[in-house]
C-alpha cells in the first residue's frame, strides 16, 4: 500500500505505537488525524505537530465512537485509512473474583472498539481508491502470558476478527492489515505499574516501525514484527517458556 498521500485515523495516537505511526506519516506527507482521552497531551502533540489533527475521544464509549466517525465523514471525508491502535493492558488473576469493570474496560477498548469502529468505517472507505484497515493485534495473540490474560485473550480475539474482516471486504478496495508487535519500549501497561514513568521495555520503537512500514509497503497482511514471528511460528513452545 502506498504510504504517502493518505487521511488516516489512528486511535490512541497520544503515545507509543500509535504516536510512532502518527509522526512517521505526517513525515511522508499524510493527513494524519489522532483520537484519545488525554486533552493535555493531544494540545500538546497539536503544538509540537502543527499539521496533526487531533480530537477528544474515549473510544471506550461507544457513543463518543459514533460521534468519532461522524465527524470523520462530515470534516474529512477523504480519510481512507483507520488504525485501530488504542489498548490497555491490566494484570487479572483468574483463580480469585475479578474486578468486573477493569474487564469491561480492557475487553471495550481492546476489543469491542475496534469491532464497532470498523463497522462504522467500512461503507466509507469502500468508497476509496485506496483503503485500508489496520488492526494492532500482539504476538500475545499467539502465546498469552498468564498474569494478563485478558488483555492476550483480547489480542488473539483481534487476529480472529482481523481474518474475518479480511474476508468480508475481499471483494472491495479495503485491504485488512493485522501488524503484531512484540514487547515494544512504549507505557503500555502504566496502568498497572507503581511507577507511572517506566516504560514497557522490549525493542525500540524506531526499529518496530521500521519493520512495520516496510511490511505495510509490501502489502504483508499479516505481519508479525520482531520476536512476535517466534510466538506465531511457535506458540506452544513459547508459551511455556514465557510463562516459567
């Protein structure tokens, strides 16, 4: 897919992966317009990135979802790309009760977002040239680690949905991607951490986008970046050696 003169939408573009693909592409010459909860930090990246389009949404919320993509199609009707990249990772330990509405949230934003917005989306970018969705699933997906297992279970739900969605929109302009990272050094999973400032460890950013534009370059559908090539090559291998 060519990644220069697009409009694309990218949820949770305030941070890590998706802030990563937000300022690769302004760098290529898109429109790029980023969704999140945090007002500050999107004034800020509006200020460092006077071409970036930003705008306040909780996409936990499926109503402020709808309003999302109405305003996408009522202010940038050219918008072919969505990204769906927002996610919270939270520890649960399944052997006690859980917290219900920390599931709810992890299984909303990881999960039932994505599958809500792409139902939105899809009549739209059906009517582009070029189009595309693009689901952040993780080589989670493939081989959980325990302590989290929502959050994985989520992941692999979202390579499953990535496949069907693929073959819902095969007869259209919309191409499916699924990218799935490894560990990436972002604050994903800040949520769970006493330490608000440390990040997720894993490879840099810049090496995982990298990988990623080059595979989105070459139409890779499915492309497991870094380590993650291992956890899909090798799930149950991997499983048992992440989880000792």
């Amino acid at each position: 897919m060519n990644t220069t003169n697009n409009t694309i939408l990218i949820t949770g573009g305030t941070s890590g992966i998706g802030l990563a693909f937000a300022e690769e592409y302004l760098k290529r010459g898109n429109k790029v317009i980023i969704c999140g909860r945090r007002a500050d930090r999107l004034k800020h990246l509006k200020e460092k990135h006077p071409a970036l389009i930003t705008r306040e949404c909780d996409i936990e919320v499926a109503v402020q979802r709808e309003y999302l993509h109405n305003w996408i199609v009522e202010n940038h009707p050219d918008t072919n790309i969505l990204m769906n990249n927002a996610g919270i990772q939270l520890l649960a330990d399944l052997t006690k009760p859980v917290e219900l509405d920390r599931i709810y949230s992890e299984v909303e934003t990881n999960l039932i977002a994505p599958i809500h917005l792409a139902s939105l989306f899809a009549k739209h970018l059906a009517t582009k040239t070029d189009a595309a969705i693009m689901n952040i699933s993780s080589g989670l997906a493939f081989a959980p680690i325990a302590f989290m297992p929502v959050y994985c279970a989520t992941k692999a739900a979202i390579h499953s949905l990535t496949m069907s969605l693929r073959y819902q929109l095969k007869g259209t302009s919309v191409m499916v991607f699924e990218i799935i990272p490894p560990s990436v050094d972002t604050e994903l999973g800040h949520q769970r951490r006493a330490d608000k400032t440390q990040t997720h460890g894993g490879i840099p950013l810049a090496e995982f986008l990298s990988e990623a534009m080059v595979a989105i370059e070459n139409d890779t559908l499915e492309a497991a970046i870094g380590q993650s090539k291992g956890l899909r090559a090798k799930r149950d291998e991997m499983f048992d050696v992440m989880n000792k």
